[in-house]
C-alpha cells in the first residue's frame, strides 16, 4: 500500500492568531521579531561608511535608489486610499523644479530651498489633482499619467523655468555625508511614518475608502478631505526626492517629468508587494542595483531585466516582501495523507 503525503504549512508557535499580534516569552522570541527589522536599517545606515570598499559609484547608486524609494512609497500610501497612480513624475517635477527656481532665481541655500520644495511642490500636486478625485480606478490613473507629459509641453512651449534648457549651475549639496545620509534616512522615516499611519485609525479610515467609499461616506465622513489629504502626504514624499535631487545633479529640466519617474515606482511597488511599504522599498533596493550591475552588458541588459522582472512577478504575483514575510512566520512539513 502506498503512503501519500502532503504539505502542510504552519504558523510559528511565537505568532498568534490575530495579524501582526505576537505573544513573547524570551529574548529568543524578541530577538525573532526585531531581527528582519534592524538589519535592514543597520545595513542601509552602514553602507554609506563602506565608500573604500564599494566604490564612490555604487554611493551614488544608493542615492538614485532612495529617490525611486521614496516615489515608491508615495505610490503605495497614495493606493492604500484607491487613488492608482501612473504619474508620480508630477510631485517629482514639481518638487525639483520649484527648488531650481528658489535657488536660481532667488538665491536660497539648498537648506532653505528643499523644505520649500517639498512642501510647495506637494501642495501644487494637491491642489492640481483635487478636481479629480472624484475619478476612480484608470480614469483617476490616466489623469495623473497626463499631467506631468502636459506640464512638460507648457514649459516647452512658453519656455519658462528654462524651457528646454532648464536651470543649471544650482547650488550644491554641503559635503558627501549629507548627499547620502540625508535621502537614506529619508527613506526610513517615511518608511516607518507611512507604516504606522496606515495602523492608526486615520489609516483604518483611508483602507475603508479603498474597499468600500460607499459605505465610508454613508457614515458621514468626507472622503474627498481623505484623498486630499493623502495625495499630500504621499506628494511630500515624492516632492522631497525631487527637490534633493535638484541639488544633487546641480541641475533641472523637462527630465524631471520623464515617464521613468513614474513607471519605475510603480514597478518596485509591483515587485516587492502592494499593501505593505516595506515592499515598495524592497522593490526599489532590488531594481535599480540591478539595473546598474546589468550596464555592463550593454543593450542586453534591458532583456536580462524585463526577463528577470516578468519571472519574479509571474513567479511571486503576491510579491518578494510578502513571500519573505509568509516563509519567516511559517515552517512546512509533510504530513500522511489518512
């Protein structure tokens, strides 16, 4: 008589029923949970330190990766309350042109001109997309996906802010410690701010929209104040990677609106997982790197990387954070089949 087997796949004794609920009884047990939380900022904080032996370029990678980071995670919050975007070039341009201007025109310090970059740039983005946010689904995504290609044009056409020439010879970053530490920490308090917003009652509030509007509005709640207010906080995000950016190449233009800023987001998004900010964030330290270390094969690479992108999310359609998130609460074994 043959004896079947099958898997069986359980939770770990440390995690309760309830999601994200833990019951500790040891350092083991502590140790389990802080563990995937600090290496990672442990790892990005020491990075920086290692510029002997990584090498200036790779610095340089991890700035540019903090960047669509942070667009990633504007892209994600932005979703959490249904608003789909295909446009976060918007809040970069807007951010990094607004910068260029203060500093070429008025002269500010880079100290001066990204906070205001950031906050102006989110809300021009704000007050750009309020009469559409009413729109659902593709029509909200097809407007946004628009904008940054019309604002594109306007500058072109009347040729302010540089037309196509841009502003150049912007000020620079203090000093190379500020050039990579202030866009890695950046990253992280936007990824643990997000998170725990998401967790309180306003993020409660942003998830019902998401599932069910109808019934948010039904208890007399204004979920177009919500929108707004997401798309800003999701803006200021992505506002800020423009306006760090600016200083950082000492230069911006039309560029600042190419559809890279907005696929690529979105992408990282997709790969590392919808739903949970640490995905974005993964998606992103995993893209761009490798991206990078493609280069070398020349136009190839674009086939390595679509190929290697198409099998991660045909494989993984949950996405990479979300399987290494399963994996580390379960263990499987196979059990005889009665």
């Amino acid at each position: 008589m043959t004896v079947r087997y099958r898997k069986e796949r359980l939770d770990r004794g440390i995690k309760a029923r309830c999601e994200d609920m833990f019951a500790l009884s040891s350092y083991r047990e502590m140790l389990y949970l802080l563990l995937p939380r600090v290496l990672p900022v442990v790892a990005l904080l020491t990075f920086p330190l290692l510029k002997g032996v990584v090498g200036l370029y790779w610095e340089k990678v991890l700035v540019i990766t903090c960047a669509i980071g942070l667009l990633a995670l504007s892209w994600d919050l932005m979703a959490s309350v249904g608003l789909v975007s295909l446009g976060q070039a918007l809040f970069f341009g807007a951010g990094a042109y607004l910068t260029g201007f203060l500093n070429n025109s008025l002269g500010w310090p880079c100290f001066l001109t990204i906070p205001c970059g950031t906050v102006g740039g989110a809300l021009f983005c704000t007050f750009l997309l309020l009469p559409v946010l009413r729109l659902r689904g593709v029509y909200f995504a097809i407007v946004t996906l628009t904008l940054p290609l019309l604002l594109t044009r306007f500058i072109e056409a009347s040729k302010i802010l540089g037309g196509n020439q841009g502003l150049s010879a912007l000020s620079p970053l203090p000093n190379i410690w500020f050039e990579i530490y202030v866009p890695v920490l950046a990253v992280l308090v936007c990824l643990f701010g997000f998170r725990r917003l998401i967790n309180e009652d306003y993020g409660l509030v942003l998830q019902g929209i998401r599932d069910n509007d109808l019934a948010v509005m039904s208890g007399a709640i204004n979920i177009y104040k919500f929108k707004a207010q997401a798309v800003f906080i999701g803006g200021v995000a992505g506002a800020f990677a423009g306006a760090f950016m600016t200083h950082y190449y000492q230069f911006v233009g039309m560029p600042a609106f190419a559809l890279d800023y907005s696929i690529l987001p979105l992408t990282c998004a997709v790969l590392g997982g919808v739903g949970a900010f640490a995905g974005p964030t993964l998606g992103a330290f995993i893209l761009v790197p490798l991206s990078e270390a493609l280069r070398a094969f020349g136009t190839l690479r674009v086939v390595f990387y679509s190929a290697i992108l198409i099998i991660c999310i045909v494989g993984l359609p949950e996405g990479i954070f979300h399987y290494i998130q399963r994996k580390y609460h379960q263990f499987e074994r196979m059990v005889e089949v009665g």
